[in-house]
C-alpha cells in the first residue's frame, strides 16, 4: 500500500487523477481466483 500513496501523492504534483492501481498475478495464485488485485475495489482510492 505504500507504492500506491506514492503513486497517489506523485499523481497529485503533476495534476493527474489516479484512477486504480491494479495488480496482475496468476489466477491460480488468488483466494479469489481472479488474478487481480484493484485497490479501487478494495475501497482504498
């Protein structure tokens, strides 16, 4: 999560709106068995 702040405070400086930061792995990998990771959908930005 402390990439994603950096990205959202570097977005910030140079006006962008930071829409997702969005994880890729193998779905196989994932409880959820998606493969995805939006911190969007987690309610985090």
């Amino acid at each position: 999560m402390h990439v994603t702040r950096q990205l959202r405070e570097a977005a910030k400086a140079v006006d962008i709106e930071l829409l997702d930061h969005v994880i890729l792995g193998r779905a196989e990998c994932d409880p959820l068995g998606r493969g995805i990771y939006s911190f969007r959908e987690a309610g985090i930005l």
